[in-house]
C-alpha cells in the first residue's frame, strides 16, 4: 500500500523519501494484524451455518445457527478485559513489542479452531473448546486493532492522519473479503459431505502462513516516533496507564463510546448477518449472498483512502454527522431494494449500504488515536474501543437475527441502527472537541 506524500522541501528529498518507507512499512506492520482478525471473523462469521451442525446438535438448525452467532457475543463481551491488559502493556513497554506478541497469539488461536473436535466426537466439550478459543481471541483482539490504530497514526504525518489510518480501516475489510471469499471458494471446491465432515476445517489452518507473515513485518519495523519522543527520557512513561486513563481521559473515552456503537452496528450487520439474511430469509442461493456482500466489499476499499483525503481537509465532525444521517436514510432504502431478492438487487441494497459506511469506518478509526494523549492512548483506546464497538460488533449479528425472528421484519434492525445513530449525532454535536488539526500528543477533552 503505498502513500502519496506532498512534494518533498528542497534539500531533503532523501529524508522524505526514508520517511515515506517508514511510513509504508508502518501501515503494512500495523495492518496485517486486522487483516488476519478479520480474516478469521470473515471465515467464521460466513461459516456459521457450516459450523454450526459441527458443533452444537442438529435437532433445530435455527437454534444451532443463533448458538453459533451467540459464542461470538461471548467472546466479544471479554474483549475490555484483554484490551485493558494489553493496553496497559502497549502503554508500558511500547507499541512493536505489545504488536509482535499479539500478531502470534492471534494466529495460533484461530488455527487450533481448524483442530477442534466435533459435537459427535467429543459432545458437549466441542462448544465450550470452541467458546474458549474465542473468548481467547477476543482478548487478544482487543488490544489488536487500537494497538494498530495507534502504531499507523504515531508514524503519520500530521495533517495526513486520517488518510494513513484509513489503511487499518481497509486491512479490516480485505481482511473480511479475504475470509468471504476463502469461504466461497471452499464451499465450492468441497461437496457438501466433505465440507461438513472437514472441509471447513483448511482455511482457519491459514491463519499460521499468514501470522508468520505478520511476524516478519512487524519486526522490521522501528518503535514509532511519537511514543519515542514521550518516553525517551523515561519521565513520561506512566505505570498505571489505566487508572490514569480513567481519570484523566474519561470524556474522551465516553464520546467515542457515543460514536462507535453506531459504526458497529452498521457495519457488523452488513457483513455477518446480512448475507445469512439474503440466503436464509429471502432464499437467495449461499454463493449469490457471498458474491453480493465481496462484491460491495471490494468496491469500498478503494474509497476508504479518499474518505481519509476528505477528512483530513474538513475534519473529523462533518464527516460523522453526515455517516450518522446516512445510517437512518439510507439503510432502510436499501434493505427494501434487497426485498426483491434477485443477485442485482442484492448488490444494489449493499451499495447503497456502503453510503454511511465511507462517511464513517476510517473517521471512527482515526479518532480511535487521535481523542487520546500519547502516554495513555494504548489503554484509554482499548477501553473505549472494547466497552463500545467490540461488544456491539460481537452482539449485533446475534441481535439482528433474534429482531428479524421476532418482529418477522429487517426494519427491526434497521430501528435498532438509527436508534445509535441519534445517539451519535447527539455526542458528535453537543460533546465532540474537533481533532483533525490537534496536537497529537496533548491531551483532549471534548467539550
């Protein structure tokens, strides 16, 4: 992924230039640990009706399915914890090395999923391994992506802090096009019997090359600059990062709280429930629901980069205001353009769904870093991030398909958005301080 970075000043072409790598190894380094989150998400979440007889009775495939969907929920509810520990050692010992372990842990976890035995083999203990696997990963997880965020946007240059940020964002979503399409192609090269007995077993294996991948890369690179320069003398290295978070940047940490909900639910129904809505209530084929969400995932990535370009000239404000009243005119229009349930209007509905996601995903991102000071900005991060999007990205597939079950109507769902969007537009308005030209350093508190 390269960055396009302003002309460089006479004379020091050659420190651009090296600044430039840096900065590319920088977004590589701390992208490819969300790549392989999201790749295992992806696999998973996709998945579910394959893992589901796998690993729980098949006596009610409905209540296996939401059983699937629920140890997600789970998992994701120990992310605080996880991302308050690792938090407090990003804070501590640095960035690289907090990154370095979490990388290995990841892949590992996600691979021994590829291992497990099945319901048939072992009973009841298949879904409580399983859990445990998961609630694993959510710990680890919940120190990833901040830890990420946070590395990619100390590298970055000041005024172009959205733009290298929104490579996380988009990390996340190769990450998910990768797992969909890992999913598609094995759901195609193995014959029902075969992808039930073991087939969906081979690409959680995957995780292993990949983690190894990740391994080299986030070795070759340095410390960032900036906790560098806030810990170089050893003065501002704090030893409790949390409680000093929670003192001191508890505002913050409630504002992007306020915001992110929003973005994951918009986000985690798109991409997990939705194609499992298109197939399982609207009777669209599996490969038509798979192809139609890599379709309008693939078109996205491309436009997360210039979302960052936006922002970074207009700020951080305008941009989630407009995401948030996007979420409640435009979700529901496109949820009636599915309704036709042919493959065109599948795409369609999910590219009209798209529309508050670029306003949002790599603006959300960003601020993830840009809300906090240098020294605790691992552990507040990690809190607010954990306490907000990862449990309602956990929860909301679960949620979505108990509405739609209940209310026998998508526009549950869509009620269940716009009420975290009025949320939103509310904090971002009334609390919100602007950060798009802020010090990255000092410390922020929205007023």
């Amino acid at each position: 992924m390269s960055a396009v970075a302003p002309p460089a000043a006479t004379g020091a072409e050659g420190i651009d230039q090296e600044k430039r790598k840096e900065i590319r190894r920088a977004i590589g380094a701390g992208s490819i640990g969300n790549f392989v989150e999201q790749f295992d998400y992806g696999l998973y979440g996709y998945l579910a009706p394959v893992l589901a007889p796998a690993f729980f009775p098949d006596s009610d495939p409905a209540v296996a399915v939401l059983s699937t969907y629920a140890i997600i929920a789970i998992a994701c509810l120990f992310r605080p914890l996880g991302g308050t520990l690792v938090g407090r050692w990003g804070d501590r010992v640095g960035r690289k090395k907090t990154l370095l372990w979490t990388i290995v842990a990841m892949g590992v976890t996600t691979a021994m999923i590829g291992a497990l035995p099945t319901y048939h083999q072992i009973g009841v203990l298949a879904p409580l391994l399983l859990l445990l696997l998961r609630v694993v990963q959510g710990m680890i997880s919940g120190g990833e992506y901040v830890g990420a965020v946070a590395f990619i946007v100390e590298w970055a240059e000041p005024d172009r802090r959205a733009y290298y940020a929104s490579y996380a964002s988009n990390s996340c979503f190769v990450g998910i096009l990768a797992g969909a399409g890992t999913a598609a192609l094995t759901s195609w090269a193995f014959d029902g019997p075969t992808l039930d007995s073991w087939g969906w077993r081979v690409p959680f294996l995957l995780a292993l090359p990949l983690s190894a991948v990740g391994i080299w890369l986030r070795r070759r690179i340095a410390e960032t600059p900036e906790f560098v320069r806030a810990t170089e003398d050893g003065s501002q290295v704090v030893k409790a990062p949390v409680r000093e978070a929670l003192r001191e940047q508890w505002r913050p940490m409630l504002v992007f709280c306020g915001v992110s909900v929003m973005l994951a639910i918009l986000s985690y129904t798109w991409v997990t429930f939705y194609p499992e809505y298109l197939t399982g209530t609207l009777g669209l084929p599996r490969w038509m629901a798979l192809a139609s969400n890599a379709i309008s995932v693939a078109v996205l990535i491309p436009l997360l980069p210039l979302a960052g370009i936006l922002s970074d000239r207009i700020g951080r404000k305008p941009m989630l205001v407009t995401g948030a009243v996007a979420c409640i005119v435009l979700v529901p229009l496109a949820f009636r353009v599915g309704e036709e349930a042919t493959f065109g209007a599948a795409v369609a509905s999910q590219l009209i769904y798209i529309i508050p996601e670029f306003f949002l995903t790599g603006i959300v991102t960003v601020c993830a870093a840009e809300l906090f000071s240098t020294r605790t900005r691992f552990s507040a991060s990690a809190i607010a991030y954990n306490s907000s999007f990862s449990v309602f990205m956990g929860i909301t597939p679960f949620v979505a398909a108990l509405l739609v079950s209940s209310f026998g109507t998508i526009y549950a769902v869509w009620v269940y958005l716009a009420a975290a969007a009025v949320l939103a537009l509310v904090v971002v308005t009334a609390f919100m301080t602007e950060t798009y030209r802020s010090r990255l350093g000092a410390d922020k508190f929205a007023r």
